[in-house]
C-alpha cells in the first residue's frame, strides 16, 4: 500500500489548478472572540460543486491514461463526490456513469444528470451499490473512482490544506472533517509535510465515531448504521485512508449532534456565509475543546455548503 | 435641500474606512450562464452587522460636533440601522438610545442591546416611535440620526458604489434595492458621478412599490402598509431621497415576491451566501427584464444578509 506524500499533492495541484477554484480563507473577529482563538476558514463551500469533493474527482480523471479517459469513470455514490465526478468528467471530455440508490433526493440525481453523467440506479445497499458498478465496469471498462478509498483523490482533497498554509501564515493547527477519511488523508498529509509542528485534529461526530475508535484502539473498526446530522461523513475508513491518517493524525475530537447544528448556525449567522452540517464539525470541536484551542491559530477546512433548505436542523 | 455628490461620498469613504469592512465583489459563472449577463454582487452581507447600514451610521457619527458626540444619537428602528447606529456609536464611545417597538423579535432586542445602546420601548407606531424619540432629545439633546432622511447617512450608503466601482471595470449598469431611498441615493450619486453612462436601476418590491409610483408621476406617493418578504424595504421614501433618486436614477423595476424568494433561494444555492430578501430584489429585477441587462455588466448591491432562519421564505 503506497502512501501519499507532500510531493504527491503538490503534483495534484499543480494538475488541478486550470480546474479548480482557489477558495478564500475567511476570518471572524467574531467567532475569534467567542472562542479564544485565531481561526482561519478554507472555504471549500465556494468550490466548484460545492465542496472540496471536486478537487479530488478532477486529479482521478486527471491521472487516468488515455485509453483510460476512452473508457470512462464509474463510481457509486449518491452525495458530493457524484457530482464533482460528474463535472470533472465532462470538463475532461470522460464519460461518467454513476450509480445512485432509487431513494436518493430529486435535487442530487439532477445535479448529476445536470452535468451529463450517465445514472444507474439500484437498491439502497451497499452490495446493491457494487454490483450495480460491477456491471457498468465490466460492459465498458470504466475505471471504479472510488470516492475515498484512492490515492489520486486523496492527494486532490490535500490540496485544499496546501493552499490554506500557503495563503496564511504560522498555522498551529488544522482541522479537517472525518468521513471515509479522504480529506483527512490529504490535508494531514500536507500539514504533515510542510511543518511538522502543525497538530493535526480530525472532526467527527461522536455518533459516527468509527475514526476515532480506529485511531484510539488500533483496529480498523467501521461503523454500524450510524445516524448524524453531518450526512457527508456516514461513511467509514478503508484500509488506506486509515493508515495514513494513524500515521499524521495527532487527535480525533468527537463532537455532539447539539454542537454541530449551534456551530453550523452560528457560521450562518455571523459569517454569512452556507456550510453543511459536515463542515460544522471543525468549529463544534473547537467549541467542545477550548482549552486545546485557546490563544491557537487554527485552520479549519470547511468541507463544503451543500443543504437541502427546506430541511434545516434549525 | 442639499443634495450629496460625489466628492461628498468620497469624503465619507475616507472617514469611515478606518470602520468598515471593504467588502468582497463575487461573482457566479454559474449565474452569468443563467441570465446572459456579467453580474458582479457587492456583498454588504459582509458589512459589520451584516448590513451596509454600518457605513451611513458610522459616516453620521463621525461627522458630529465633538459637542454633539457627547450628548449621544438616537434613531427609531427595529431593523439593520438600529444595530448598525449602536455598533457606531459603541465604537466611537458615543451613547446611543435606540427606540424599539415592544413587539421587535428578541433577536433584534438582544443584537442592540449586545452593542451597547440604551433601549426604549414604544408602541408599534410610528407617531409612537417619534414621540418616544422626541422625549429623549428633549432630555439628552442626543442627535437623531434618521435611517435614511439624512445627507450624512447617504453619503455613506453611497460608499459601498464607490468600491464596487473601484473593484471593477466597465460596468454598464449598477443596481441597488429601493426601500426608504438611502441607499440609492447614496449608490446613485456614486455612480452618476463617476460615470454619467452607467444606467442606475432601482429594484423594488411590487407589494412596496412607492418609489416606482413617485419615480413615474413625479409626486412622492408613500406606501400604506405595504406587505412584502423583503421586509428592510417597507419604508417609503423621503422628500430628501426622493429628490437625489429623481435627479440620478433612470429606471425603477419592480419584482414580485415570488421572483424575490426565487432569486435568495439561487444565490444561497449556488453562491452559497446569505442574503436576505431585501438583497435579492437586485437579482430579481434582472431576472425580470432578460433583454434589459442581456450582454451587460451588472453590479448588484446586496444590502445584507440578516435572516430569521426558523422563518424562511422557502
């Protein structure tokens, strides 16, 4: 199992940047009060698609070879990374074939459809899921575009930290969200390299909190069915996003349902600006850590502004 | 009547910049696509008290007599002004006494009071308000700053023009929402007086539309109890505003409600920024008038972004 490294993301960016948006760094003296602490705030919810998802589909398709790109991308996802996959294919001429479960919402299968992508749709499960996918790839030779559990999207998601340390300065430490662990591999990964006095935090929610007990016990550990608010990080770690995350990580802070709906909220109102209940994760855990961030400068990756407006957990 | 110019914006925007925030000009590919035309939004969203109406408090209380500053301002609001006059006068060690109607949202009441300011509580009138008001000069000798009928708070509502046009180049159109008329006839004087062949658009709602119907007969027509979502844009214009909007605007569109809850939807969705329904009135004139702003560069202001999020539109 190959590890990403610094040199690898720094190649994604370099790939990547025609593609993407340079998202802002925002401030808050406000929430800066409140907290006790300096925090900087990636704005991945300004990315194309709205969410951090795109940089990483756009460095898979732009890693495949040319027969490759002939062939087309699959992947079975019904959230953020169908629809960047979706668009980076059609930016890239690729045919993208995605596999949806039927109960997905109205507004996600025509975002996907929207960008031109071919839907199949299957049962909700997982085996449902495979199969479905399994099918495409051996009708068409699509290369599977895994939506975490891939190096190429991996050292895409660590872009985003890239650019957050180069567009400030003496960041202490960064804080990511954990979901399959993706963006936590990439954004470690270049924290990790670029200053390794960086601590390194990931967000999760306590009840979705298989990262945590991987990292705490040792063992690779998935979750069951888990039920939060933060509907981008359900998913669990695979065997490489757990690896690279056990070797950079320095904590996993596990954070309340209460606490992610008061700060996504909170950043709504004195930011002004969307963020989805995954991205209120990193300020819920300096909110439930204030000893840990006090007098900090903290950089937090807000992973994407994806809501259903009509309903809101406030 | 005096009526502001452009070298009197100028003045404002240097006394305040020390203040305010400069806020960002955004743009949407998206959006452009969507209406076939360049669209640059000012984001006053952003504004301290997440309004533009920091900068015409902020211009007012410092362009008091020192003797003036110590006797305090006062203003009858319930809505941005309010707030923005406190966090004025808060930051300029000026007393400020806010009249509130006792039926003002809790919200409101603590965000006022959280600057400082001394409230009191009236009926919900407005001979009430005045009257209220009135007692408070009599006893302080405070300055009443009124939101919108004064030529200081024009000149800095104007300010926010004046940056949207340092920001960008070419623009062709500039349009601002009409409530009480301050801030078109701040945003007006701008841009008349740095380019005479800018078009200067008024966007107001159908259901509060007096500046439409006193722009189009030429008599100062108030509305009466006017219902509208965009609920900073009930008021009615003054003889002040009235004359500068006569002299500069060249057209006034006016939108519907649904056009204006379908145009905040769009920008929260694909901008991912919150604006209130206010703002969206600008997005919504365009939206309304395809051949009008077809081909063209538009700048937008948007006003704000202060919204109940348990009472939304949508």
């Amino acid at each position: 199992m190959t590890l990403p490294t610094l040199t690898d993301i720094r190649s994604a960016h370099e790939r990547i940047k025609p593609f993407i948006h340079r998202t802002p760094v925002l401030k808050s003296q406000q929430l800066n009060r409140m907290f006790g602490c300096e925090l900087f705030f990636k704005c991945e919810n300004f990315q194309k698609v709205g969410a951090f998802k795109f940089r990483g589909a756009t460095n898979a398709v732009l890693s495949l070879s040319g027969e490759e790109k002939e062939r087309g991308v699959v992947t079975h996802s019904s959230g953020n990374h169908a629809a960047a996959l979706a668009l980076a294919a059609r930016m890239n001429k690729v045919k993208a074939y995605i596999v949806m479960p039927e109960t997905a919402p109205v507004v996600k299968k025509d975002a996907v459809a929207g960008y031109g992508a071919a839907i199949s749709f299957c049962k909700p499960t997982l085996q449902a899921r495979e199969e479905a996918a399994d099918e495409i790839i051996g009708k068409t030779g699509a290369t599977l575009i895994h939506p975490y559990d891939n190096f190429n999207v991996i050292c895409g998601q660590g872009t985003a930290a890239l650019e957050l340390l180069e567009d400030t300065e003496n960041i202490d430490v960064i804080v990511a969200p954990v979901g399959g662990g993706g963006l936590m591999s990439g954004t470690s990964t270049a924290a990790r390299g670029i200053d390794p006095a960086i601590k390194i935090i990931g967000a999760e929610p306590l009840n979705a909190n298989d990262a945590w007990k991987s990292f705490t016990t040792g063992i690779l550990t998935p979750s069951v069915n888990p039920l939060t608010v933060a509907d981008g990080l359900l998913t669990s770690l695979s065997e490489l996003t757990f690896s690279v995350i056990r070797n950079n990580v320095d904590d996993i802070f596990t954070v309340t349902e209460e606490s992610i709906i008061e700060c996504m909220l909170l950043v709504w109102e004195r930011m002004k600006i969307i963020i989805e209940p995954s991205s209120a994760t990193v300020l819920a855990a300096v909110k439930e850590h204030p000893s840990f961030f006090r007098g900090r400068r903290a950089g937090l990756i807000i992973s994407g502004g994806n809501v259903d407006f009509r309903k809101l957990p406030f």
